[in-house]
C-alpha cells in the first residue's frame, strides 16, 4: 500500500466549518495520474487539488483541480485554497504564480484585522449575450417569473475561465426557494454555462452587497458554499451594469447550507481580484496499491 497525505481546510471564511472545504495534496507528483479522480470522488469534496512541479520554474507550480465528477481547467476556491496550504508550508513568498489549465493564476498574501488573507488575480471576464425567456429562466430555476429582477440586471453567461449563467432574483426568499433543474438547465444554455450562480442584493449582514446561490449538477457539485471562479466574473458584472457602486463587492454564499461564505472581490481596469480567508481543519492520508 501506498500513502499519501492530504491537508483539509474551509475556503472563504474565518469560522472552521464554514466556507467551502478542500483537499489539497501538497506533494501531488507522488499521485499516479491515474489515481486523481478516483481519489477526488473518494473525498467527495467540492474539489480537491494536486500540486505538481511547474512547467515554467519561475512559477510556484502546477496544480490540478478535480470535482467529484470531472478535472476543472480553473476553480476560484481550490486556487486560494492551495496557495493558502502552501504558504503555510513555508513555499513561496508574498507572491506566487500557479498553473492551471486554463493559464497562470497570480496569487498574493496580505494581512486584514489580524489574520491571512489570500487573493487571486483573475483571467478577465468574458459575458455571453443577454438570455431573455423569462419563462424559460424561471422554470430552469424552479421558480416563478416575478422572483426573476431582469430589470436590474439581465441574466447572462459570465466567465473567468468556468463560465456559469448569472440570474438575478429579487428577494433573499426567494434565493432560498430555488430549485434548479439540470434537464431544464441544460436546455437553456446548452454547453454555454457549467454552474448557475444565483444572486440577491437582499443580502443578510452588514457590509456586503449580494446574497448568492451556485448549481453545478454537472460538475457531481448539488450546490457549492463558495464559488471564487464565479465570484470575479459575477463582481465585474454587477460593476457594469451599476448594481453596486464602487470597485470593491462583498458576496455572501452558502448560507443556505449552514456554511457562510465571504467572498470579497475588486474589480480593475480589464482585472478582477478575488480573495477570502481560510482555515486549516485537518490532515489525513489516502492509502492505495499502486
């Protein structure tokens, strides 16, 4: 039997037990290849990440992220994620550059009231053309017409990397009342959007700006307590349609699964960076014959 070790930790919130959990194999070569997605469906996890050695040697490294179902080219949590495991390990410095499939992600530490904070600099985002069935909207999500606020914004396809369809809903009730419908899902948007990211400006606590909901039952993920590769996209989107004022957006996530989630994002000139705090809550081993 063969051992090897992994590091657990939340995403995206200071509390354990919050945010969006995570596995990251710091010494992910050791894994055969073969090996990745089964021991990712094994954890059952949101994701759960592998660190490689770098194809440029300027950059931290490689890292490859897998959902219980399928590998991601890029994913907002599981990057801050193993940044974070990273440099607790004392690898890297203030700065780091990680390669994921869909390119280089740039990563950077600062601290805020104490405690780590990690930010990423995101791919720019690109937008799909409005979608304009209400109807069609409404019964994908399983709600009604009247829960939909596409005065506000319209619903699109937005992404840094993983694209996933934005609807705007006019109440936090009604958030917590969705229901989205793969079948239906899938008749909508086709191959256009991975997830559904569902959001509110009826948000709970002071200081932030939306309330948000994601759906990727594509992904084997029912509903994901933070979702970071959504959460860039989703801040330049409500930047440019003059949701919320100023560049920087606070998103509340997984709520509604007992596992609140801060996401914090700024949105640049053509840039987005999104970032959160993290909690390591645990260590094990994964042993296989290979």
């Amino acid at each position: 039997m063969t051992t090897f070790a992994y590091r657990l930790l939340d995403v995206f919130t200071a509390e354990p037990f919050g945010g969006n959990p995570l596995a990251v194999f710091p010494d992910g070569a050791a894994v055969p290849e073969r090996l990745m997605q089964p021991i990712a469906s094994e954890l059952n996890l949101s994701e759960t990440t592998f660190v490689l050695p770098p194809a440029n040697p300027k950059n931290e490294c490689r890292v490859r992220i897998f959902t219980p179902r399928s590998e991601l080219p890029f994913a907002g949590h599981p990057t801050i994620g193993t940044a974070f495991v990273l440099h607790s390990l004392g690898r890297g410095g203030q700065r780091m550059v990680l390669e994921e499939n869909v390119g280089p992600i740039e990563v950077g530490f600062s601290e805020r009231d104490g405690r780590l904070f990690t930010e990423m600099i995101q791919p720019p985002p690109k937008f799909s053309e409005p979608f304009t069935n209400a109807a069609a909207i409404a019964g994908a999500i399983g709600l009604n017409e009247d829960d939909l606020a596409l005065s506000l914004a319209p619903a699109v396809v937005g992404s840094s990397g993983l694209p996933f369809l934005m609807v705007p809903l006019r109440t936090r009730e009604a958030l917590g009342r969705a229901k989205p419908r793969g079948d239906r899902l899938a008749s909508l948007v086709g191959d256009a959007a991975r997830g559904v990211y569902l959001w509110t400006t009826d948000a709970e606590r002071p200081g932030s700006h939306a309330r948000a909901r994601m759906f990727a039952p594509r992904l084997g993920v029912i509903e994901d307590p933070a979702t970071g590769s959504a959460n860039g996209p989703f801040a330049a989107y409500l930047h440019r349609h003059g949701v919320v004022p100023g560049s920087t957006i606070v998103t509340e996530q997984g709520f509604e699964m007992g596992r609140p989630s801060l996401l914090r994002a700024v949105v640049g000139q053509g840039t987005v960076r999104v970032g959160g705090e993290c909690v390591l809550v645990g260590q094990g081993t994964i042993e296989v014959e290979v």
